[in-house]
C-alpha cells in the first residue's frame, strides 16, 4: 500500500499531512496531542486501519512536526500555576496565541483540501480534546468522533499524576544535545506509558531518534499547552455533540486520568466508554489489535445504512 503525502493551508500555515488506503474508502482523520508530531500514530497501526477499508490521513499540528511554525508568537497571561489552577476549576485561561477551536479549524482544512466532505475524527491526548471541539463545530464533516486517552477539562476532575505531569513539562536542560535530548524523550515515555506493556528499551531510544531528527521545536509544545488551557472546559462543545462518540482511555493512564474518559462519556448524548486493560497514556503495540477493532467497530456502526 503506497502512501501520500501534501500540505494543506489553513490561513497562513502549512499543515503537513499524509494517507495511506484507497481514496474511494471512507476517510479517518487522525489527530495526535500535545508536543506529538504525526509520526506517533506509528505507521504500521494507520496501515492495519487502512487494510480493514479505510482512507487514514494524518497531519502534524500547527507548531510542530512539518507543519509551520508560529515563531515569535507569545505566551502571554498569568504564571503557569494560576494557569493551572484556571484549569482545574474549568476556566480558560488568557495569553495562548491561538486556542483548540483554531486547531479544529485546522483539521478541518486538511479534509478541505483533500475534497473530503465527512470524516471518523480520532484523536489522541490532545488531539482527543481537538476531536471533541471538532465533532461540535463541525458536526457536517464529522461521521463519528473517538476520543483516546483524553479529558473534558470539567471543573474539579482529579488532576494528572504529578510525577507525569512534571515529566511532561518540564524540559531538558538548558543547551542540551541531541542525544541528551533522545535520551530526555526516552524517559518521558517510559514515565507517561504503559508500564504492563512497554517497549524494548531499543525501540524506544530509536522512535525518541526518529521525532528528534523529524523536527525537534519546543517552542510549539508550549503554545500548545497554552491552547489547551486558554480553552478551558469542553463541556459545553460535549452536549453540542451528535456525532456517534466513542471514548477510549487506559485503565493505567496517570497523565489523563479515566476520570477524564468518564466525564466525557457522561457529557456526550449517548458515547461509549471502553476502558482498555493495561494502557497508560500511549498506544503499546500489542494492543493494536484490541484498539484497531474498537475503532473499526464504531466506525461501521457509525456509518448510515
């Protein structure tokens, strides 16, 4: 199965995506989260979706990966702890250059570009906070939505893990290398991933090599979170959602607790929740299958006639 790739403009930047299936299938856009460029959807996971008769396109976000960069835009607002504190009791915080409605937009410009009117929206992480912001603004383009390892943001959810959480933000040491870096994302995703099923330590230095050497920009990883946090709560976009929704979380993710999952599903008419034994806050290999066949599932199910 030969892939494709382009770029679609969304305002003034270049998002860079990819496919892979036949065109003629029934198109999946798949979002990634915070800091995550496309690549994250590992590409023998896209082609097992794509092998079951479907068109899966991926792009990186706005401000990482391929995709332009907003350089010299500022995060503006309160300290990092109010805004945190914003967070948590469902309030947008100020100062993000651009928030998750901009994102959503952003998706839907790939589909713009590549002629296709509806779509199964999936997201991961962030890209599951995007998804549901999505499936409300956009609910002609959206087919279903599926939200994996993701949060509503409502008031008074049980925060992250604070070991996760500091991992995740907290960057490497001021000046360093390559691979002092490589090495910073190895042990980030051993913190935030599936302690039941993680990766050889090889495989996982390779893949921190991989996104080092695709595009290493810290910079967009910070407007991202700022984003996520000047949007505040996602509730209100939740009971606006009539898109068939299925919520997927891991019953090990500390970073996105399940509580996030549940407060979704409890928000939008009629969502499923599935809870995936042994997950944590990433997509282990050996359970591609289970996933895969979730998604699959709804995806038909999802579909009229």
């Amino acid at each position: 199965m030969t892939s494709r790739s382009g770029t679609a403009r969304s305002g003034e930047l270049e998002l860079y995506y990819d496919e892979f299936g036949d065109p003629r299938d029934p198109a999946v856009l798949m979002i990634m989260g915070l800091g995550a460029q496309m690549v994250y959807w590992r590409e023998d996971f896209v082609r097992t979706i794509a092998d079951a008769g479907y068109r899966v396109i991926r792009f990186d976000n706005r401000d990482i990966g391929l995709t332009s960069k907003l350089d010299g835009a500022r995060v503006g607002g309160p300290a990092l702890p109010l805004k945190l504190g914003y967070s948590l009791l469902g309030r947008p915080a100020g100062g993000a250059p651009y928030d998750l409605e901009d994102m959503a937009g952003d998706a839907r410009a790939v589909l713009d570009h590549l002629d296709i009117d509806r779509a199964h929206i999936v997201g991961a992480s962030m890209g599951g906070m995007i998804t549901q912001v999505f499936a409300a603004e956009h609910a002609d383009r959206t087919d279903t939505a599926t939200i994996i390892m993701s949060s509503n943001n409502k008031a008074f959810l049980p925060p992250p893990g604070p070991k996760q959480m500091r991992a995740l933000i907290t960057p490497p040491p001021k000046g360093a290398g390559r691979e002092t870096i490589i090495e910073h994302t190895t042990r980030l995703q051993g913190i935030i991933g599936s302690p039941v099923y993680p990766p050889a330590p090889e495989v996982a230095r390779e893949r921190s090599r991989e996104y080092f050497d695709r595009s290493y920009y810290p910079a967009g990883m910070v407007r991202q979170f700022a984003a996520i946090l000047g949007t505040g709560s996602l509730v209100e976009y939740n009971k606006r959602t009539a898109a068939r929704t299925l919520v997927l979380h891991g019953t090990h993710d500390k970073l996105m607790r399940p509580s996030g999952a549940r407060a979704i599903a409890a928000a939008i008419p009629g969502a499923r929740l599935a809870m995936v034994d042994g997950m944590a806050h990433d997509l282990p290999e050996p359970l591609w299958g289970q996933i895969v066949r979730e998604l699959t599932t709804h995806f038909s199910a999802g579909r009229p006639g």
